[in-house]
C-alpha cells in the first residue's frame, strides 16, 4: 500500500510538472496500478501518452514535450520503484533481503511470466521461513550437537 501511494503522488506530481492536464487521475491510476508488475506501469504510461499526444497536438505545440516528460516520470519513477521501494518497504515487511526480493522477482518473472512475477514474494518469503526453521531444527538437533 504505502509503494502505490508513494508511487501514485510521484506520478501525479512530475506528470503535473511537465505540464498535464490529467496528471492527477492518471497518476493516481497509475501509482494503484502497480500492484499488477509491468502491467499497471505499461497501462500507466501509455494513458500518459496519449493524454499528452491529445493535450499538446491540440494546442498546437510538438509532440517533443509529451514524449520526454512521460519517458523522464515513467523512467525514473519504475527505476526508484524497482530498485528502492519494493525492496526495501515490501522485503522489510516479508523478512526479505532487498537483494532476494529482486532476485525472487526476476526468477520467478523468468519461469513463470506474469503469474510469476505475482506470487514471487509470497512464495520467497515462504521458502525463506521454511530454510531457517529447518536450520533451527537442526542446530538444536541431536546430530549437529553430537560432537
């Protein structure tokens, strides 16, 4: 919750920046949508651009301004997302290293595809609780007590 609305006030802000009219319900669209990887972003984005195609022919003005502003907002924003935020606000929460929740997501991403990318972190911070209560269990066991 806290990545989607960090995520949908950046959008709203820089797209409002750069001059959109719709900057508000598209980032905030955009910012919900992410909860669905790659896919609320690339909807995002592609709303962005058209509304900025539309907004900025109709004046008259080139379509220079549109295109840069969504590739600046929308690039930045899925670069802070990808390497700052999910990692570090969703892999606090799940007990995972930042490193593992990006590693669980390209793994799984690469496997499974979109369903992959879906149930990456619950299924890492499973296997995470799995691995260290079996470790658990064997360092109070009596074989690894034995000398």
């Amino acid at each position: 919750l806290w990545v989607m609305l960090i995520l949908a006030g950046y959008y709203s802000l820089g797209l409002m920046l750069f001059g959109f009219d719709l900057a508000l319900p598209i980032g905030v669209f955009t910012g919900l949508a992410v909860c669905i990887p790659y896919l609320g972003f690339g909807l995002g984005m592609v709303l962005a651009a058209l509304a900025g195609v539309l907004q900025f022919t109709a004046a008259g003005e080139s379509l220079w301004q549109p295109a840069i502003g969504v590739a600046v907002v929308y690039g930045f924003g899925q670069v802070v997302e990808s390497f700052y935020l999910t990692p570090r606000l969703v892999g606090e929460r799940i007990g995972l290293h930042p490193l593992g929740v990006i590693l669980a997501l390209m793994l799984f991403g690469q496997w499974l595809g979109l369903l992959g990318l879906l149930i990456a972190l619950p299924c890492a911070a499973l296997a995470t609780v799995l691995g260290r209560r079996v470790l658990q269990s064997y360092r109070n066991g009596d074989f690894f007590l034995t000398e």
